[in-house]
C-alpha cells in the first residue's frame, strides 16, 4: 500500500516519524507492505528535519493527491476549506482512499465528502479527527455497533481541560492561566478556537453524526467557551460537589420520526466522583453509553505528533487490510437530516452565581423570580459578607428547562441590587 | 447473514435478546440482514424464556456447528474443552466463522484453534472474551497497530474487584465480603475460578499474544489470586498512598530474538491517584501503553448479559461487513512462542507486612536481613505496641528483584519472633 502525506507539520512529521520507525510490525499486523511513497511540503527546514529515504517529495498537495505514485492520501494540512478539502475531493476523484484528521474540513462538509468517497468507491477515515489517538471512531463504529446509542459525552479539547484543571488546583484566574499555557506550548497563540470551544464542537459534531447515523451538522451545534469561567465558580464547584469540564455532550430523545438529537458543547458542573471529573490536565475522554453495554469510557492523549500518528496509522492499517466501513456507520446516501434539539429545551439542573448589594430584600427578589419562572431551587449559599461591595450568592436549582432559567435570569439580571451579569452554568449528572 | 447461537445461558439469552431488539440499527451498521437462524440449547425454560420466533432449535450443539441453516456459530456454551472446542472445531472444519466469549477454552487452545481457523479459511472472533463489554480486541488490534506494545495491564475480574473495593470501604475481611458478593450474585458459588485469580489469568494470556504477536501462553502466566488480602493490609494500604487492586499485566522487555514477555495476574498497590485505582466496583478496565500513543485507557462493564452481547455482535456485524482479521493480530502461522519472564526476575518495589512479637532487636534482625539479600528499604512503620501480642510492621522496599525479596522474606519468617507467614504485596507504578 503506497502512502502519500501532505502537510509535514507536527501531525504529517509524527506519522512519517512512526511510520518508520515501527514499519516491522506496521506491516505484520497490515499483513502487506505501507509504504511512505510520497510526501507534499513547500518548507524546505521541514523537508530537511526528517529522514525521508526515497520518499518521492512535492510541492503541490494537488499533484500529489492525483498522483500515479500513491494509493492513499494522507490530509494533514488542516483548514476546513482550501487546498485541505481540494486535495481530498481530488485524491478521492482520483480514486485514492483518504484519511485526514481535519476535523474543521468533516465538521463542515463531512455529509458531502463521505457522500463523494462512496460515489467514488472509495474510503474516508478519520480516526485521528477526534480526541486524537484515543480510538474512538473505532470504539464506537466497530465496538458498538449492538447498542443503540443513547448518549456520548466528552472532553474533546485538552487546552481547555488543561487550563480547568489548573484554575482549580491552583486558584488562579482564566485569563493568568490561559497565558501559562500559551507559554508552555498547550495553547495557541490565537487561542479562541480551542478556548471557545469551536474546536470541541467540530469533533461533537462527528460523534452525533457516528453515533446516530444521521448527517452532521455543526451548523447547529450550541457552542459556549470557556472565557466566562471565573476563578471564584471553579472554588463553589468543589464547594458543592463538582467539578468544572468543558464537555461535548450529544443525546437521543425520542426514536424514530420523532427523534431529535442534542448536540452541545459548553462548561459543565460534574459530580466530583465521576469518571469524567477524573480526567485532568490535557487529556481527552469519551463516554459512550448505549443500550446493551451500559457506559463506555475512553480515555487518552488527544493531540500531540505520536497519538494523532497512531490514529492516522491505525486507518492505514485498516486500508491494507481491506477494511471499508461508510465513514459514519452507514451507507452517506442514508444517512438521515439531523433534527436537533434547541438549547432552550435542555433539562437539567442549573448552577447560577450573582454578585449582589448585601442588602434585605434581594435573596426574596431572587428567589421569587425563579419561583415565578417554574425554577425550583436545591440550595442557596451566601458566604461573605460586604455592606460596601457586591457579595456572591451561589443557587443550584433542580431539573429544569433551559427556557425558563434563562427567562429568571434575566428577569435577576435586571435588579438593581444585583451587580454584575450573572454566571449561569450548567450540571450535567450522567 | 445467518447466525446460530449455541448455549442460551445468561449470555446466549442477552445476545439473542440485544439482536432481537436492535435489529434495525444492526443491519443498518452491518450493510445487510443478520438473522438469527438457529439455537441449541436442550433447557427447556431457557427455551421458553425467550421470543425465538421462527428461529430453528437444535438439542445439540455439534449439530448446529455444521449445520446448513448458518454461516457463523456463536460459542457460548463455556467451558475449556468437551462440547464447547468440539463445536467450535467442528464449526470452522463445515466453513461456518465461529464467534466466542471462551476465554478459558482460548487461553488453553488459542494458538491451535487460530491455527484451525486459518487454515480453514474462516475467522475466530472473540471480543466478549476479554472485559465484556469494553470492546479492548478492537481497541488494541484495529485501534493500535501503529504502536509497539510497550505494556497493557488492567483489571480483568469485576468479581474481585468488587471484594477488594469493598474491603476498602468497609474496613472488613476478606471471607465476610465474598460470602455477601455470593448472596448478591457478584460471586459463583465456587468462587476459586475468579478469586484465585485464573479468570483474569485467562484475560492475561489473550491479551498478552493479541499484545505481542505470539503464541497463546496462559501455562507460564503467574497467578496469585487475592484470598490472602487482609483487612490489615487494605488498611495499611490507604495509609501509604496505595490501592490493592487484582491487575493482569503483561509487558514486552529487550527486542527481536532477546524479546521476553511478563505475563502475570497478581494483587498489586498502585498509587491512590492512577487511573486504575479509581476503577471500584465490579467495573473492569484496560490501559494500554504504545510507543506513539502513550497510554490509553478503556473502563467499562466486564460482564452481564448486555455487555457481553454487545461485544458478541460488534463481531457479527465484522463479519456481516467482511472484516477478516487475523485472531491475534497477525497470521496464526507466523505466532512465535512466546519466551516468557519468570516472576523471579520481576523487578519493582515490595510492601511487606510482618507480626512480630514486639522485642528489643526484632527490627534490627530484620532490616540486617533485607540489607543482606541486598534490598533497600524506602520505609518502615510500627503504629501499634503490645507486650502480649504479635503487632503488624509494615516495611516498602525500592525496587529490587523479586528473586532476592523471596530469600529475604523467607529468612524473616524464620525468625523466632516473627509470628504469621509474612504478607508480601508487589507495588507497581505503572
């Protein structure tokens, strides 16, 4: 099987770097020869920082990905549109299979391209696209296939898992943090991607679409970041028994015509003995819970050059073996529209913070807006006190709809004795 | 495609049930219709018990095998030998493929009956052999193969991982749990197949051939089981920062024609803050560490009807997809045996608990003998004095060879003042 990688980044010099090094037992377990027969890159440093024998090299990922020379075509460029999604609809027309690990490229057009590659007879994989080299795709496509799948929900982005775990093991605020991280290598220098949560989305977007063999759809994917997490919610988390996780949750309700799909992705208040409120620092985790096996989890690097290799290389593998499954589980022409669910008819439970006057009255004005709203409260806590500044007051309500909690916060927004814009977050139980 | 299930037991029931129910989203995943074609089972009431529609009943199990009525024959009857290997053997010999949750039957004929299938041209699936319904066949073999195995280690019994976890967080003994896990179900009547550890030995053998690319070994793999735990020690345990967990561990040291594999299945301390020792109750769990994806972890339910037929379909519907892999992982015929490291040279860290007669010289004897063997003590505790009474000293060691531990605590418990046969406990940090 002859290999071509265009883009030589982090990602394309870690599949080389792996590709080589481990070649023996790549190709016993591939039971044929995978060959790196091509590479495109224009950076001559790239080209000179590995050893690539007599790989043949290019300099346009386009010829590459209709050339003579490969079977597969490897997109690691990145980029949701561009020569990143030229070169694939190329290799594929071409009659390449394609593996990539652009998530923004799937997120986007994922429906159309695995329609184009099975048009085409040919294989879209993209193992490495989400929670990098745990093998989720593969967990749940291969590993599941009994279940009906009831919910999967994940950390997906271990910039922000990383910056949430640090605000709370060391009490410091976002915005100190996030800095932290862009000096030691864990965020970008253009962090908003991964701190607004785009990123996360991206990959929810293709597990909805696995998970329930539907058609993806970013588009409506709810999306909120991180920035907004303050240093004094991380402290009332673990006051009241949880921990702060920006999650990709997708859900199922309802069965057949009638079935709507949750897809969001935000910061969750999680119970702090559950599995997911265990996995600190950069790592990614994936819960699956369906029917027959019950929940499960997956955990793992999500990035970095040798885990997205692994997974890069695990598609290779499956190629040389003659796997060809449809890129979401079934067939691309049957994959249904995806009816989702707004935000506003989330159910559950509600953490909200405000900052008010210390004043008599307030906690009457608050707590009647929500009984007003249909909101019913689990508990309430206050604990400073300021005649002169604006002092937290800390609610958790029972389950309720998004629709009414937004409707009592703005009405709380809207009180003179309340100071800033309240923090509304939300507790996800599992 | 035709399936025939033989054996209706609490997992041939579940896979029965889980087809039946999920038949829409199966066939869907699996491109084509999966039928249930035929059942042997002579129990009448698990006959009853079950909506078989117009699936054909066969009283026997080698006549299913080689039936026309089917293209695949579940196995899962049990056992290692008699009617089970016959009716699998006979299965592959008539050209069905032939799925198993029989670790015992694979861990003892593994190599032999991969042999038989391959040179029949059919395939050997197993998935709900190892942790249930976590699908860790997939995992390593299709989701990992870019990686050399560096080592995989987990908790493999839910059995005992209930009674350790258990044993934990009630303070009792080791007899009064496992007697209230039989009265719960979480234990067999005849508990030894899994408190001795056998079971997750079986697990061991699999994962450590499908982890290397070797012959099946299950004779060398050492076993302790956890009947010699005690309170005390689960106690002493908590105090120095560990958990006791039953862990199967099998690791690859030197390369190429020096490659020797570790295989055993042990109670072991792992520090309080890893990944597996969060892993309570009867959940099992896998960690796999890869040269490129580092570690990988997959937790989830290792037994129960649901998800064991979770993973008896995920390899139906391989094979409703055509997907023919090697058994483990590479062409039975190209298996090396597997040259295995004995437990002697286990190199890692020891916690030893005597109880002494609490007397002048009794520590200084001690410490003379370890040093004498040649291991070194990282620390000692004495918490408690009575003049009377044998009283527990609790020693930990670096890590040494478990060849010279062995001379060591044997000269200890020759000593006069040394009262019980001395509680050694491998500590292991992964």
């Amino acid at each position: 099987l002859r290999i071509g990688v265009a883009g030589l980044g982090t990602v394309g010099a870690g599949v080389v770097e792996v590709m080589t090094r481990n070649r023996a037992v790549i190709e016993a377990r591939a039971g044929r020869a995978v060959v790196l027969a091509a590479v495109a890159e224009r950076d001559e440093a790239r080209l000179a920082a590995l050893d690539l024998g007599e790989t043949a090299v290019f300099t346009d990922a386009m010829a590459l990905a209709s050339s003579e020379a490969i079977d597969v075509f490897v997109e690691v460029i990145g980029g949701a549109e561009g020569i990143a999604k030229a070169s694939v609809e190329a290799a594929l027309g071409a009659g390449k299979d394609v593996v990539t690990a652009n998530k923004a490229m799937l997120a986007k057009h994922g429906t159309a391209l695995a329609q184009h590659a099975e048009s085409c007879g040919r294989t879209l994989a993209y193992e490495a696209a989400v929670a990098g080299g745990i093998p989720i795709i593969r967990g749940l496509r291969e590993g599941l296939p009994a279940n009906r799948i009831r919910e999967v929900h994940g950390i997906l982005n271990g910039t922000c898992n990383y910056i949430l775990s640090t605000m709370r093991t060391t009490g410091r605020a976002f915005a100190d943090v996030l800095a932290e991280a862009q000096r030691l290598g864990y965020a970008e220098a253009d962090p908003a991607f991964d701190i607004d949560g785009i990123d996360a989305a991206h990959k929810t977007a293709l597990l909805a679409a696995l998970a329930f063999g539907m058609q993806v759809d970013f588009a409506s994917v709810y999306v909120e970041g991180i920035r907004a997490i303050s240093a004094l919610d991380v402290e009332y988390a673990e006051a009241l028994g949880y921990r702060i996780k920006l999650l990709g949750i997708v859900r199922q309700s309802g069965e057949g015509a009638a079935a709507a799909i949750e897809q969001r992705v935000h910061p969750c208040m999680v119970p702090i003995d559950s599995a997911i409120a265990a996995v600190e620092g950069v790592f990614n985790a994936v819960i699956v819970d369906g029917d027959a096996v019950d929940k499960v989890l997956m955990t793992g690097r999500g990035a970095g050059a040798g885990p997205t290799a692994s997974s890069v290389i695990a598609d290779l593998v499956a190629l040389a073996r003659g796997q060809r499954l449809p890129t979401f589980g079934v067939p691309a022409t049957a994959l249904a529209p995806m009816r989702t669910v707004p935000i506003e008819d989330r159910r559950g439970a509600y953490y909200l913070r405000l900052m008010v006057m210390d004043q008599p009255g307030v906690i009457a004005d608050v707590t009647s807006i929500l009984r007003d709203c249909g909101v019913s409260l689990e508990a309430m806590m206050q604990r400073r006190h300021d005649p002169d500044k604006p002092v937290p007051v800390v609610l958790t309500t029972h389950a309720t709809v998004e629709r009414s909690m937004k409707q009592a916060v703005s009405a709380i927004a809207a009180l003179k004795a309340v100071a800033e814009p309240p923090a509304l977050i939300r507790i996800e139980s599992f």
